[in-house]
C-alpha cells in the first residue's frame, strides 16, 4: 500500500513540472492555468492571481512597452525638452522616443545642458558626450593651456627653444615656455654709408652731401633721453627711500615717548637725529617687517569656517556642486561615487583633500571660481583676510 501511495505522487510532480516547462509566463492563476503574458505594446491592467492577466494597448504618442510581461504596465514616453533639443525617433506603442543634443549641449534630467568650458591652465580629461558633462583638470607639471575649451586638453610645454631663441619665461598652468628671438633690434644705427649709398640710388641726378659724423647727431638725443629717464627714477626711488625712513624713525619716537611717559625704564641709545631709541623698539622695528607670506591651508580654518563651506556646497537648490569640486580636485569618479555615499559627501570631501599638500585656500577657489561659486569665494576671501598677519 506504501508503494501505491508513493506512485501518484510522482506522477503529480511530473505533471506540474511538464505543466511548468510549457507555460511560458512561469504564473498560474488560482486554478492552475497559465498565466498569459502580455505582448510588445500592451500593459498589464490586472496581474494574473484569481484569474488570468488582463492587458491593454499602449497610448499612441504617450505609453509603450518593448517587452512581453505579465506584471510591467506600459511606461511613459520621453519628452525632448528644451528649444535646442530634437528627436530623432517619435515614441510608439512599443519603443520609446530618442532624443538627441546637438554639439556642445549634453542630455540631463530629459532636458539639454551646455557642456562645461575649462578655463585656462586647465584641460579636458574627458569630453563632453551626449549624455555626459566634459570633466576638467588642472594642467600638471609640464603641461599648459592657453585657451577657454571643451575640447582641447593641457598640451606639453616646449623642451627648449630654438637656435635663434632665448628663453625669458618657464612653462605654467597658462601658457608654454616665453622664447625671444635674439635679433630683436633695441636701438639700430643707421650707418652713414648705408644712408649715403641709399641716398645715391635715389637720386642719382641730384646728390645729397651728408656732413661726416651727422648719424651722431641724430642717436646723441635718443641716449640723452634714456639716460635723463633713469637719473631721474634713481632720484625719485632715493627720495621715496628717505621719506619713509623718515616717517618711521618719527612713529618710533612717538611710541617710545608715550612708553617712556608711562614706565620710565628703558636703556636709551642716542642716535645723530637726537631721537632716544632703546633695544625693545629696535626688536619691535624688525617685528614690523615680518610679513606672513605662506599659504593659507584649508585645514587651518576654524571649525566654524569650515562648517559654513559646507553647507554652502551642500545647498540643494544648486545641485550636487560638491561633485564638479570634486572632479576639479582631481578625483576619479569611482572615488567621488564612494563619497556620495556617505550621510555627509562634502564634509567627507573636503577633510579628504585637506590632508594633502596641494590643499590650500588659493586651489579650492580656483576650483570654486571655475564653478561660478562665487559665494563661496567670497566667504572664503574674508575668512582669508581676517587671519593675515602684517
């Protein structure tokens, strides 16, 4: 009896797996029907469960569907937008339309963007696409570029120049090696027997006589010129000089006068003008021509500073701005998904780059500037201010 119990059993799984093999839907209503599939340029309306899958056909124009299903309804079409925008295939029942941008614009959000411009010093890594943004960077060492471009990337910088060239400029960000030609004429003389000869060939019928020494005559004025010019700035330059040496002695012996007013101490030196300077106002002279000329570093902004960047490149309503910096930076695009996917991607961001080097506040509004971020460059430049030290 075992064995009778076992044999229809099997026979129902062989059944239900041949039944398997031939619906093609891979559904069977509550009855054991298969399940029916809807073809290309119809939706589903009901799915199959107590009864079989209802379909309708796609609106002309507005809906399609490019698959056979039983669960997908019909989809929207896409809609070229914008003035600068054309299709190039109209949406049916069972493909989508295809929207085109004409160069130099890029396919966003269902509408065309103009391709971002590099500025100078900085190249195209990747070129705009139809569907995607041209991707900029700065030019390293060894590589320039001189122009605005969403085309062009950083070229190399010249080795050297040529035999009858003198170099008076290194390569940069903006521009190649500056080279001169050697030949260039300052001030050319005019030799009197060239003048003569010409003279001569001109009107050979009529010759002019030319007094010896008369060239002379004409180059004298010129050299007086120069020579009046740099007596004249040397003078001008000695008297600047003394007027602040002056100005200065005068406001150390204000300042040593209300001091010696107020402590009466102090080992005096009397100079030949008279005026009584000690060694603290000599060592507060020197203080005064420190001038703080290092970069300032990101990382050394106050937090609160910091703070503020930030939520200025988090700013909905611009976008994901924090992306494009990124892309300025030097990130890879692998890098920047990684950071898009943290609660904070800016701050995670920016206390990324401030580790380096490179990261200081003269890179991030280069950056910012290409961006036409404006407000940040400006926050930036009175945070920058604030902190100098004279």
């Amino acid at each position: 009896m075992a064995l009778g119990g076992i044999l229809p059993a099997i026979c129902l799984l062989l059944v239900s797996k041949v039944s398997a093999d031939v619906c093609e839907s891979g559904q069977f209503t509550k009855d054991g029907e298969c399940c029916s599939l809807c073809p290309p340029g119809f939706g589903v309306v009901a799915p199959c469960g107590e009864s079989d899958t209802m379909c309708e056909r796609c609106r002309e124009n507005s809906t399609f569907s490019e698959v056979s299903s039983s669960t997908e309804e019909c989809q929207p079409c896409s809609s070229c937008q914008g003035p600068m925008q054309s299709m190039e295939a109209a949406c049916t029942q069972k493909y989508d339309a295809v929207c085109h941008c004409p160069d130099g614009y890029f396919l966003q959000n269902g509408s065309c963007t103009p391709c971002q411009v590099c500025s100078k010093g900085y190249g195209v890594k990747t070129p705009c696409t139809r569907t995607e943004n041209t991707l900029c960077q700065l030019c390293p060492s060894g590589y320039y570029s001189e122009v605005k471009s969403s085309e062009s990337p950083c070229l190399a910088c010249r080795t050297e120049c040529s035999e009858t060239e003198v170099q008076i400029g290194e390569c940069t960000p903006l521009h190649d090696i500056l080279c001169m030609n050697k030949d260039v004429p300052i001030l050319k003389r005019i030799d009197s027997d060239t003048r003569r000869d010409d003279n001569t060939t001109s009107s050979s019928s009529t010759p002019e006589f030319i007094p010896p020494g008369d060239h002379n005559r004409n180059i004298i004025p010129v050299y007086c010129s120069i020579l009046a010019a740099v007596v004249v700035g040397l003078i001008a330059y000695v008297a600047f000089k003394c007027y602040r040496s002056c100005k200065q002695k005068k406001q150390l012996a204000k300042a040593r006068a209300g001091e010696i007013a107020t402590s009466g101490e102090g080992e005096k030196l009397h100079s030949d003008s008279g005026v009584f300077l000690d060694t603290h106002s000599l060592q507060e002279q020197n203080q005064l021509k420190v001038v703080k000329t290092e970069p300032t570093l990101y990382i050394n902004l106050p937090p609160h500073k910091q703070e503020e960047v930030e939520r200025l490149l988090m700013d909905s309503s611009r976008g994901k701005d924090w992306q494009r910096l990124a892309s300025l930076l030097g990130y890879e695009e692998d890098t920047i998904d990684t950071f898009g996917r943290g609660e904070d991607p800016v701050h995670t961001l920016l206390s990324d780059w401030s580790s380096k080097d490179s990261s200081t506040l003269e890179v991030l509004c280069a950056a910012l500037v290409n961006m036409e971020r404006a407000d940040v460059v400006e926050n930036l430049n009175s945070t920058n201010d604030a902190s100098s030290v004279v």
